[in-house]
C-alpha cells in the first residue's frame, strides 16, 4: 500500500517526539493513513491514544471527529454520540465540529454522559474573560486616548493604548483599541486585534460572545458590493466574505509575498485575464487595490474554479488556494468516502486548514447574522 511507509515514518516520528506540535502532529497523521487504508481497528487505537496522550494538540478535533465515523462503523453509536457531543461542546466554532453536528442531527439517541477517555481535554475559556470593563476615572492612558480619538488623532491614541497594553491586568485595552481602529476606518487592523488577544474565540458559542466583538471578528466591509458580485455569479456572499476573510482579513491594500494584491487576493494574471472577461477597462495591477475591482474580478474567478470543479465549493476553494491542477491529482489518488476525507487527505497543511477555515467560516458568519440571511431566503 502507497500509505504504509508514511504511516510507518510518522509512527516512528511520534515515538520519538512524545511531547510538542511536532510529535502530536506525526502521531495524528499516524493515525489518519491507518483510516485511509482501512484499517479500523488500528486507526479506532491510534486515535484513543492521540486523545489521551495529546489532549491538548490541535489535532484533537480531527482524532474526536474520525473516532466518532469509525465508532459508527461499527455500530457503536453510544460511542460516536459522545465524540461529536465533546465537539460540538468544546470546540464550538472548528470544522469538525460542523460536522460533528451534521452526524449527531442523523443520530437518534439521547444526549450521553461525558466520556472519561476525554477527560484530559482541556476545558473551552469563560466568555466572560474576554472583556473585562475598564475604570475610565483611575486609568490616565484611556482618558487620554478617548479625547485623542475624539480629535481624529488616532496614531497618537492607538500608542497610549499600546502603553497599557503592557499591564497585562488591562484586558479591557483590546476592546478599547478594537474601537478606536473601527472609528479609524481600519476593520482589518480590528480583527487582527481581536485575533491575537483571544486566540481561544472559536471554542465559544456565538450566542455567548458580546456583538460589538462577534460584528469585529467577522466583519461586512464593502457588503452591497460584495452581495452584488456574489449574486452575479451564482455565489453565496457570505462565502465570499469568509474566503476575504481567510485570504486578506479584509485589508484592500493587502499585497503577499506570493505578489497577490486586494481583498480577494489575486494574482496580476489572473486579474488581467478576467478583466478581460467582464470588459473592465484600462486595467491595471494597481486596479486590484481598488475593492470595487478586486470583488468583481474576484468572485468571477472564483465562479470559474466552481464551475471547472464539478460546481463543488470545497474542491474550488482548494483550487484558488494550491492551484486547480493540483486539485485534479489530489482528487485523482481518491477515492474518499465524503468531502471531509478529501479535505483531511489534502497534503498540503496550508491548502488543508485554509479549506476547512472557509467552510467554518460560512458557518458562523450565517449563525452571527441569521436574521438577514433568513430574510435573504
């Protein structure tokens, strides 16, 4: 089997590096290549041991998600029921978990007692950590960065903020910032904010997190454009909000190393041959930092990667990411039962977690803003 000397490597990686990502990593992928052989029994232990020997790993979603399918297998569906009950409780937001509720909806049985096996599984933050209110009479630094913001000086301000920042007693400084780049017109620079102080946000139920905070870490920037060009071509817009989100965080300006420019990230080829397509003339690379442009050029590319992909989303989205000739043989050295084994088998980590953070993402984008989208229906 083409598996069985990665699996033997990984294997041997694990035993070697029993602590940090590195071993946690080779073990999970250990794992995974005995599902794909088929060998349940050997995947179904393998993942048992992932969940208690790294209960912490980032990979614990996967091993949960995967043990949950081989338990249902084979008939055990106490045990798949409480694998994706663990998902959906402690990693509320995460792909798997979506997943995890798709197989519990065709599930009929009750709600199981927490499996003892996942009891090392460190437990989800309180919510009511995230923003600690701040004490405007006895901190000087946000008096000050209140009235420099209400003068429009914002640098000035964003630096009295980054001054308290250093406390680290002051949780309530990110929310401060959060807001003073949202009044400086800056919604990327806010989710970035927001990113990088609570990390731990997607284990929290939607429901539970403040609006302001949920409207920041998914935002709706240019949405009458971007509603428009979706709709144009066939496409939900709030996955091509979660594809901005994943691709640029909505920063118009955005140029990678990889020389892709604008919100949707798009490469001067590609721009220049699409703009062909949709008549947008003169362009111009420059053209591509125009959001405007960018969503129009964008969502018609997009639309091309899903129409040459069978009309498969998830097969487009790895398509823009790692390229559609890629995609082609990934899909070619099949078969996988379902998407979500196509997607885990994906050998490149990036093109692999930017598939899955797209579809997540659509996801809690229309449980944020469930009144319009039933509105939109």
């Amino acid at each position: 089997n083409e598996f069985e000397p990665a699996a033997a490597a990984y294997a041997e990686l694990a035993q070697r590096f029993t602590e940090g990502k590195y071993g946690s990593s080779a073990h999970w992928k250990s794992a995974w290549l005995q599902y794909r052989m088929g060998r349940l029994a050997e995947a179904r232990t393998a993942m048992d041991r992932h969940i208690a020997q790294f209960p912490a790993s980032s990979e614990v979603p996967n091993a949960l998600y995967w043990r949950g399918r081989i338990a249902e297998a084979e008939g055990d569906i106490q045990k798949a029921r409480s694998c994706y009950q663990k998902l959906n409780e402690r990693f509320r937001n995460y792909y798997y978990a979506m997943q995890a509720r798709e197989r519990l909806r065709e599930i009929k049985l009750a709600p199981v007692a927490d499996d003892p096996s996942f009891a090392r599984i460190p437990s989800a933050p309180d919510p009511a950590t995230i923003f600690a209110p701040s004490d405007d009479v006895t901190d000087i630094r946000l008096s000050k960065a209140r009235l420099l913001s209400n003068a429009a000086m914002f640098d000035q301000a964003q630096k009295e903020l980054e001054a308290a920042a250093k406390d680290k007693n002051n949780r309530w400084v990110f929310g401060e910032m959060v807001k003073l780049q949202q009044a400086a017109g800056k919604p990327h620079v806010a989710l970035q904010t927001l990113k990088r102080a609570y990390p731990s946000y997607f284990a929290i139920e939607v429901s539970s997190l403040p609006r302001p905070m949920l409207e920041t870490l998914f935002p709706r920037p240019w949405w009458e454009e971007v509603k428009r060009n979706a709709e144009a071509n066939s496409l939900d817009p709030y996955l091509v909000a979660s594809l901005i989100r994943q691709e640029s965080e909505f920063n118009p300006m955005a140029i990678s190393h990889a020389n892709a420019y604008g919100l949707m990230q798009l490469l001067p080829k590609v721009g220049r041959q699409v703009a062909r397509d949709v008549k947008l003339r003169p362009f111009s690379t420059a053209r591509l930092l125009e959001p405007q442009a960018n969503l129009k050029l964008g969502t018609r590319y997009f639309r091309q990667m899903v129409d040459e992909h069978d009309g498969t989303v998830e097969y487009a989205l790895a398509a823009y990411n790692a390229g559609a000739h890629r995609v082609t043989a990934w899909r070619a050295s099949g078969p996988y039962r379902d998407m979500p084994e196509f997607i885990e088998s994906i050998p490149f980590t990036e093109t692999r977690e930017y598939v899955q953070a797209i579809v997540r993402n659509m996801d809690v984008y229309k449980r944020i803003y469930a009144r319009e989208v039933a509105e939109s229906n």
